[in-house]
C-alpha cells in the first residue's frame, strides 16, 4: 500500500488529501459547496451535496496522485463538528437541510432547559454547557418541526449523525451507521464516563434511542466502501 486518504469535510468545502508512508501530501483536491441562510441565526447545507462533492474529490485525487484503490491503505475522516442530519434509512435520502454547528434556532429551547435548573446534569456528564452549538437540541428541532419526523424516528426508520456518519452511512452503501467517541461527545448526548449515549439526556430531550449510531473509537475499522464507488474496495481506517 502506497498512501493513505484524508476526507476532510469543512463548513465550505469538501477536501481529499493523499499522504505516503512518510506523511508527504502527494496530492489534493477541493470543491466548494453551498450555503443556505433559510432566516436570521440560521445556516443550512444540502447533505447530500456534501456526500456528493466529498466523493468527487475523493475520486479526483487518487487521478491526481496517479493511484489505485488497491494502492490505498485505508480512508480517514475528520469533519465540522456539530452539524446535525437526519435522513431517512430506506431511501438514504436527507429528511431536511443539515443543521450546521453555527445555527442558534435552537437559543430558545436552551434557555428552557437552564431554567429548567438541567445545566449542571448536563455539565457533569456530557463536560458540556447547554448551547445550539451542539447537536442534541438540534436533531430536538428536526424531530419537532419536520413534518412526520418524529413519527417515522419511534418507528425506526430514521437515523441521526454528525458529518462523519453521514459520510460513513455513504461510503459503506448504508451498511454502517457509526460515529466515533470525539464526535459523539459533541452532540450533547454522550456520557462522558461511559462513552455512551445517556438515557436520561434521550428522555430529557425527547429523542429516540432508535435514530443513534453507533459509538467506536477514532482509531478503528467501520468496514470498507461500496462496491463501484472505486476501482477496489478501500478499508475505513478513522473518523
């Protein structure tokens, strides 16, 4: 195996880089991609445009690098952090705009929740303040206001993640739904001592247990991808 791929998936763009055995990049590739701003305090993206523009950049740097899939030891991710999607787990297909880490439709809710005298339960299992910057209130939100959401989650036919999942839902053709421990204790919802998701933090903001990935390490195996989105299947090695 010649090199290794870094899918990294900002706010603005979606970047490959190739890195040999010695950590020398050998190529990049880059691709920008919308923004939404639906109303004041709130920032949107398409979900499956970041999964589409990931994949041509993934695509176009092993062009670029003059390599194979078989040349390549594993696929890492790292991702913006707090960006919530929530998509359908039949069709695959997005349920709403993904939620980006910047928004603040959430402050309302927040501030219910201090009053609700949460903060230091909160605090002393996540390691977080109560704030929209996290994902837990935001998938509240989609689960609230989309039309059907919460419906199709009891019955389990809807799945949550941070980018990373996402883009690991995608690569492996829907066969993984996972994140790893440093995204999930982003999301307001992971207990720090267990590294699991808090059963009381689920029913404190009414989310099913049912829409969550799976929590693995940063370092780990999540599978390998989709036949015929490369020449070769290529192992997930981190995300």
């Amino acid at each position: 195996m010649r090199a290794v791929l870094a899918l990294d998936q900002g706010t603005t763009s979606s970047r490959a880089i190739l890195f040999d055995r010695d950590g020398k990049i050998l190529a990049v590739a880059q691709r920008e991609f919308r923004q939404y701003f639906p109303h004041s305090g709130c920032v949107e993206h398409d979900a499956s445009e970041i999964w589409q523009s990931q994949l041509a950049v993934a695509r176009d740097v092993l062009q670029l690098g003059k390599l194979a899939a078989n040349e390549i030891a594993a696929i890492g991710i790292t991702n913006q952090r707090e960006t919530t999607v929530v998509w359908n787990r039949h069709t695959g297909q997005p349920i709403a705009r993904a939620i980006v880490w910047q928004d603040r439709r959430t402050a309302t809710f927040c501030d219910s929740l201090r009053d609700g005298g949460h903060e230091q339960q909160v605090s002393q299992r996540t390691g977080l303040v109560i704030d929209p910057y996290f994902s837990g209130t935001k998938l509240r939100w989609v689960l609230d206001h989309v039309e059907g959401a919460r419906h199709l989650a009891q019955q389990g036919d809807l799945a949550f993640g941070t980018i990373d999942c996402w883009l690991l839902w995608n690569l492996t053709g829907g066969r993984v739904h996972a994140t790893d421990v440093s995204n999930a204790s982003r999301t307001m919802l992971m207990n720090l001592e267990t590294g699991q998701w808090d059963q009381d933090l689920l029913e404190l903001l009414e989310i099913p247990r049912s829409v969550l990935p799976e929590i693995c390490p940063s370092s780990h195996y999540f599978g390998e991808t989709a036949s015929g989105l490369f020449d070769c299947p290529i192992p997930l090695g981190s995300a």
